[in-house]
C-alpha cells in the first residue's frame, strides 16, 4: 500500500520510518518532508497550512492512508476534508483537536469530566489581568488560548511579571499577534511525563511512556523550545500508575469527547506533571510528541501501520502492540541561536560517518537537500535516537554518534534523562548502602 506522510519534522521522519518497516507499505511519498525522509520515501512541497492544497496532492496521489503529523493542519479540519473525499486519514477531527487547538476549550472540558489539572481561570479582558490574578499564588503560569508552537507558555515568578506576562499576550507584543483570551493557571511542581495514547473514538491504547526537556539549557534553565531531547524506559510508569492514567485521564477523556459529539480519533497526548497531589493533566496535545515519536518508535516492535488503521476503523480494541524492552533516548542537536533566531542552509558533516545500526537512527528534524548535500533548515536539526537494554547505554550510543557529526554552530544538551539517571543512581546507593 502507498502511505502519504504530511509533515517535516524530526516527528514525520520518526513516523516515515516507521511505517516503512510495515511490511504491507511498499511506497511513501513525504509532503513536504525533508533532507533525512528524502531517504524514505518522495518528497513532494505542499504548504502544510493549505488544507486546498494537502487535499489536492492527496487525491493526485491517491494514497491508501495519509498520516498527519503536525497540529496545524490537524487543527483546520485536514482530517474532515480527506474523509470527505474518501481518503482514509488517521488523526482527529477539526472538532476533536480543538483539546490542543484551544487551551480554554480543555481546561472547561477537564472541568466537566472531573479530570485532574491545575487550578485555572479564564481572562478575557485585559482590564480584567489584575482581579483575575488576585486569588493566585506566586508562581504563576500564563498560557495564550490558541496554537503558539510551545511559546504560548509562561511561567510567571511574581505577580507583577505574570501582570505583564498576560497585557503583553493581549496586545500581541510577546507572541506578534494578539490573544484574546489567557488561562491563568496554579504552578505545579513534580516530573513531567508524555502519556501517549492511540485512540479509535471509543477505546484506548497506551503507547511507550517517555519524557521531553523543554528548556534550552543543561540542568532544565533557558528558554523553553519545542524540546531538546527525550528518553523513554519502562520504569518511569509502573502498571499500576499507567492503569491509572487510563481510568482516570485517557479514559474519560476519550469518553468524554464521545458523549460531546466529537470523538477522538488518532494519538492522545497527555502531557502530565506527576505532582505531590497527584498526576495533572498540564496540557493535551491531538497528535504525536516531537521529540517523543523519535524515542517511542525507535522502541515499537508491532506494525505501526496496522494500529494507525486500528485507530481509523475503530478496532483499536483487537490489536497488541510490542514494544522493545529496555529504553530509548533521543538527543536533538540545534542551531545556534535556537530557540531564538538562527541561520539555516549550513551543511552538515559526518552523517554517512556516523553508520547507522540496527540500535541508532538520526531523525531529521530540520534539513534539507541543497545540490545533493544534506544542509541545515531550521532550529532543531537533528535527532540522533538509540535503543538499548538501559537508559545508560541508549545515551551512550546517541553521544557517541553526535559527536560525528558537525555543523557550524551546533549544540545539544547533555544531560538529556537525567533525573532518571539520578533516580537510577539514588537507587543504587540505597541498595549498596543496606
Ligand atoms: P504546555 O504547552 O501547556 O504543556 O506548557 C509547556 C510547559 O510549561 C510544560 O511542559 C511545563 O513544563 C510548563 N507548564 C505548563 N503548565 C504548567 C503548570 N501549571 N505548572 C508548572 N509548569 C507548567
Ligand atoms: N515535545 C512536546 C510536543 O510535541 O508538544
């Protein structure tokens, strides 16, 4: 079968490569891709924000499934108007993805299923900052209600700055172009964690957890960026903690959706802070994580193809999916400058040297193909992922292929998992010490 992937990140890369190991995939065709999915599959431009043009290319290329990776085109209906024309797309509805689309819309949805998340309020009313703020304690967090691509957060140590932080988004000086309306939200404290769940509008399927760093720099300090790396093992969310999460968020979640009439179909993101009080729910996103796809495919062992369609046809509750014991971890290697402005068309070295195995595989993210040589094209360039039996040596494996490879001006964290590590570490010296 022909499967059309739309996107052209580190994400759409994970997923292209993914469905190629399907054995019932014999072409791929990325729209528009980029310089590492060129490998995969054709790379065909299209403006993932034209859902004229998306669906255009889609019936020129008549794909069997077309698999959306970005929020965007999510949001603006790409999924409706492809089931429209009979092309079987997997990913939410319009209606479905406004859980990511607007952040007010899942905080009231939250609030009339009973699923934990963060005390809020809804400003909409500049005038209205100050009284809005005053039952908050410090910290407090800022959230602009629309798609922001990660920069719609802010996390406000005073209340004078979360004063400024709100009449800077309703009057567009901090995101260029004006909110309308804020959520005012308690600060939570705990470890992050990205539960990942496919969804066929009725029933749910845990995929491998794993957990992102937001923040540019080592030790979690900087600005925050669309994510710097992500690692995921079995041991950071044992059965009965996940069990949980199903009952208690993906469950009614998804039910919920149902009983609203817009069922969710396609991932499920929760993205969790596993406070003192309990798991919260921080945020929903309507589609994979980037980086987490990177870490979380690198470890799928069943076909991703068959349960994207499980999630389409409503049959999710037929299908196993395996995943691959141990851990996976993924290093993302950036431009200078990120996530603030930074020069693109910078060629890249050392990607042939750094032979991939069976245990590592470099995502691209931002890259592009410039007279045959693979050069830089946005701020996340790569993803260089590695499996292995221990989070110790996926990282490993993931350094030591990072440090093959040049651009000018590249950096990457390198602390990526390490609070698991210290977690780990901890462990041990309990263990020694007894
Ligand atoms: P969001 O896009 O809503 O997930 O927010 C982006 C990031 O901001 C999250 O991954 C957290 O690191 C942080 N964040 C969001 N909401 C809160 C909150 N209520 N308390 C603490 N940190 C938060
Ligand atoms: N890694 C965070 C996200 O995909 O939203």
């Amino acid at each position: 079968m022909k499967v059309l992937v739309l996107g052209s990140g580190g994400r759409e890369h994970a997923l292209a490569w993914s469905v190629a190991r399907s054995k019932r995939v014999s072409e791929i065709v990325c729209a528009p891709g980029n310089g590492g999915m060129a490998q995969i599959g054709r790379c065909v431009p299209v403006d993932v924000k034209s859902i004229d043009a998306m669906v255009r290319l889609a019936e020129a290329e008549k794909p069997a499934l077309v698999v959306v990776g970005p929020e965007v085109p999510l949001s603006l209906g790409i999924v409706d108007a492809l089931e429209a024309r009979g092309i079987r797309a997997f990913g939410p509805s319009k209606a479905a993805a406004q859980l990511e689309a607007s952040k007010i819309f899942a905080k009231q949805f939250m609030q009339r299923h009973q699923i934990p998340t963060a005390n809020f309020a809804i400003c909409t009313d500049p005038n209205a900052i100050e009284k809005t703020l005053a039952v908050f304690h410090e910290p407090i967090v800022v959230k602009a209600d629309g798609l922001s691509a990660g920069k719609g957060v802010l996390i406000c140590e005073t209340k004078p700055e979360a004063i400024a932080a709100a009449r800077g988004l309703f009057d567009g000086s901090l995101l260029g172009a004006k909110v309308n309306q804020i959520v005012v939200e308690e600060f939570l404290t705990g470890d992050e964690l990205s539960f990942l769940c496919l969804s066929d509008g009725a029933h749910v399927t845990p995929l491998a957890p794993s957990q992102d760093h937001k923040r540019v720099g080592e030790g979690d300090t900087g600005l925050n960026t669309g994510g710097m790396g992500v690692y995921s093992t079995d041991a950071m969310l044992d059965d009965e903690m996940k069990q949980w999460l199903l009952r208690h968020v993906a469950e009614p979640t998804v039910k919920g959706m149902a009983a609203e009439g817009a069922p969710f179909k396609g991932v499920l993101y929760c993205g969790l802070m596993m406070s003192p009080r309990g798991p919260q729910v921080l945020e929903y996103n309507a589609r994979f994580g980037d980086p987490e796809t990177q870490a979380i495919l690198t470890r799928l062992e069943s076909d991703l193809v068959d349960a994207l369609e499980a999630s389409i046809d409503g049959t999710l509750d037929t299908i196993e999916m395996s995943w691959k014991p141990g851990a996976a971890a993924c290093v993302i290697a950036c431009s200078a400058g990120y996530p603030g402005n930074y020069v693109k068309g910078l060629p890249i070295t050392g990607l042939d040297a750094a032979a991939e195995g069976d245990d590592t595989v470099i995502f691209h993210s931002g890259t592009t193909l410039k007279d045959g040589q693979t050069v830089t094209d946005g701020g996340r360039v790569l993803g260089v992922t590695a499996t292995a039996a221990s989070l110790e040596e996926a990282l490993g494996r993931a350094y030591a292929t990072l440090a093959r490879i040049h651009f000018e001006g590249i950096f990457f964290r390198r602390d990526i998992g390490h609070r698991a590590l210290k977690k780990s570490a901890a462990v041990n010296r309990t263990t020694t010490t007894r």
